[in-house]
C-alpha cells in the first residue's frame, strides 16, 4: 500500500525547502524497490497463492508484491493510499460498500459510465441503497440534493457527452455537509486533476483504460487520503475477493510509466481532431472541453491540467454513424477506451446510453500522427 508520502521524493534538509517531483517524474519512478546494486529494477510479477509463514503476506487473497508495487505507484500519483481491484468496476463496488444500508447516494442520472449507473440502479432496485439521480453538471442541483445523503458520486469529466463538474464548489458543498464524496478520476487521470487534493474521500479508476494504456489488461484502483481510510476498501477486497491478477497489476504498472508521454501526445491529438471536427459541415456537434465553445471549457481551465485524450461528435443518424465506423482503416471501432490506438464507437446501440444522439460517436484518441487520424475520419465522413 502507498503511504501519504511520495516514495520518490528527496530527503528534506533543515535549511532547504523540497521541491517535489513532478508527476510524470513519479510515474516513472514510484513503486519501484530499493536501489540496490544487482537487484531489479521493478518487482517482477509474483505469480504466488501461497507464501511461507512468518512474513508480511500469508496468503494470495489478502496481498502480493506485485499489487503494492502499484499501489504505490497510483497513491503517489494521487496523493494518498490505493488499493487494486480487479476491474474498475469492483473498486466502484467496494465505494458503494462503505454505505450503510439504505442510506442515500447522490450521482448523475445519464451522463456518466453506464456500467456505474447500472449498479446503482440494481442497489436501489435491490433495497440496498437510495440512488437520488442528478445531472452532475448543475452545481446548485447537486449541492441541494445532498440534504440526508451518504456519497456523493461524481464524475468529471463524463462519459460520453465530456461535460466538467465544478470538482471545487461540490467537494466544499459535500465536505460542509458532512457528505462523503467519490471522484471518478478515469477520464481525467491524476495527471490532469487530483480530486484528493481538493478534499475528496474516494478518487476510483478503471486502470484498464489510460492508467495502464495499453488495451491488454483489466484493472481497478480506489484511493482514499490515508491508510486508515483505506482500511474498509481493503477488508472488502479480502472478504469479498475481487481481488487483481499479480500479472495484472505488473502490466498496469508497466503501463503507467509512460502515461505522462502517452497523455501528452493522445492529449495533442484528441485537440486537433476536436478542432477539425469542429470547423466541419458534415458533423452535427463536438464535445471537446478543450473547444472554448464547450460549455464546460472555463470550468475545466480552472479545474485541470489539460483536456484530455477523449472527445464525442455527432453525425446526423445513427446509419450515417455505423457507417463512418465500419469505413474507418486505421481508426478501430471498440468499446473501452484509453489505449495507445485510437477507438471509436456508436454509444447509443448500448442500452445505457441510449439517451444519447442516435448519432454520437465518442472517440478514444490515441498516439498515432494526427495526420494520419484525419485522413481516416476525413475519409470515412465523406464516404
């Protein structure tokens, strides 16, 4: 488990104040054991159930050195104490654990990740929770919704329609009403924003998208501001066993040693594209917080470090749209997101985002030329 301290950070001395690293100097170097001559640089992937008594670990469900590695990496990153999952879906799970039964969970009721809408609504359905829908992106709504409530679950920015929250003005309200609130960081990474920072309890990440950024692993990660409050996420993670791969957790971290360089230029990318898209007659509407015209721009200045890898346009049938996808060549229709190749998908053909223009088309930028990228769109639109 990562502490509240970045592990990369140099010794402080008595007459000079620390400058402390950057966070693409801290993906690259957190997690990582000591510097010892002969030994390995990263700790190798523990493929183990079993461990022999009288050490830290007994067994493979309660921990594994390959888990730590990450999680420490991620709680630098974020600032605070991470614990894996195995899927980004179980650490919502393990947040929306911490509930007491019947109390009230404020989210958004449309846009934001359908798999997330989908749980709460099975919860409430079930008698577990009470989910008390808002749109995430009306502040006053939100901020008066949170009246009785347990968590606030927000996301910034959203899936897929990339509307920005004010993260501020909610974390106070939340925070002054003695309300818990959860920040799903996934689209954002902590390289572009870190809810804990601004007082957040809960930031949670699907790691399967850009943290590991590489479309080959399913992974999950909730940070919490300390290892105490770590310590519900944990003992849901042992007694329930969503446990992550030890392989897993290995290829995620490997991963985000370079996501400031894949941000950065995905980031570039998904800016230009936004750009063109948005100067086209073929195209009905673009969602881009980057575009000055997105009605969240200002918000998302003030809130992050950058715009982010993802955008969404729209084409004016959901035809028109299955045919810009099956035209594409180097473009790859797929669901998920956060991958070094560019996908591209229809939203509106899945049953949780069917409220949705028919027509929407969100798109994962990855790190291929540009150029490249726009002749493929460019093409497809005309065809």
């Amino acid at each position: 488990m990562a502490g509240d301290d970045a592990v990369c950070s140099p010794p402080a001395s008595a007459s000079q104040a620390v400058t402390p690293p950057h966070p693409h100097t801290i993906a690259v170097h957190a997690g990582r054991p000591p510097h010892e001559p002969g030994e390995a640089l990263s700790v190798p992937p523990v493929l183990a159930s079993t461990f022999v008594s009288g050490g830290e670990i007994n067994y493979g469900r309660d921990d594994n050195p390959s888990w730590r590695a990450f999680e420490e990496a991620v709680g630098d990153l974020e600032g605070g104490t991470a614990v894996a999952y195995a899927s980004g879906m179980a650490a919502v799970a393990a947040v929306f654990d911490t509930v007491p039964v019947g109390e009230r969970i404020v989210a958004p009721q449309k846009d934001a990740y359908s798999g997330t809408r989908e749980l709460l609504r099975d919860l409430h359905d079930r008698g577990r929770i009470v989910w008390v829908p808002v749109d995430i992106a009306d502040t006053a709504a939100v901020l008066e919704a949170l009246e009785g409530a347990a968590l606030l679950w927000i996301e910034t920015p959203t899936n897929p329609l990339l509307r920005i929250a004010d993260l501020t003005a909610l974390l106070d309200g939340a925070r002054r009403a003695g309300v818990a609130a959860a920040v799903d960081n996934t689209f954002a990474t902590p390289l572009l924003q870190r809810p804990l920072e601004r007082g957040a309890d809960y930031v949670v990440h699907s790691a399967t998208k850009l943290l590991s950024g590489h479309s080959d692993v399913v992974i999950g990660v909730a940070v919490t501001p300390s290892r105490e409050a770590a310590e519900p996420l944990i003992e849901a993670r042992t007694l329930r066993g969503p446990v992550a791969g030890a392989l897993d957790a290995f290829l995620a971290l490997r991963g985000l040693r370079t996501l400031g360089v894949r941000l950065e230029r995905a980031q570039d990318n998904a800016a230009e594209l936004a750009r063109r898209l948005d100067a086209d007659e073929r195209v009905a509407a673009v969602h881009y917080p980057g575009l000055t015209s997105h009605p969240g721009h200002e918000r998302a200045a003030a809130h992050m470090d950058g715009f982010g890898t993802m955008l969404s346009f729209e084409v004016e049938t959901a035809d028109a749209a299955d045919a810009v996808c099956e035209a594409l060549q180097v473009i790859v229709p797929a669901t998920s997101l956060g991958g070094v190749e560019t996908t591209i998908e229809r939203r509106a053909k899945y049953a949780g985002d069917a409220h949705v223009a028919p027509g929407l088309l969100r798109v994962s930028v990855g790190i291929e030329n540009v150029e490249d990228l726009w002749r493929d769109l460019d093409a497809a639109l005309r065809r």
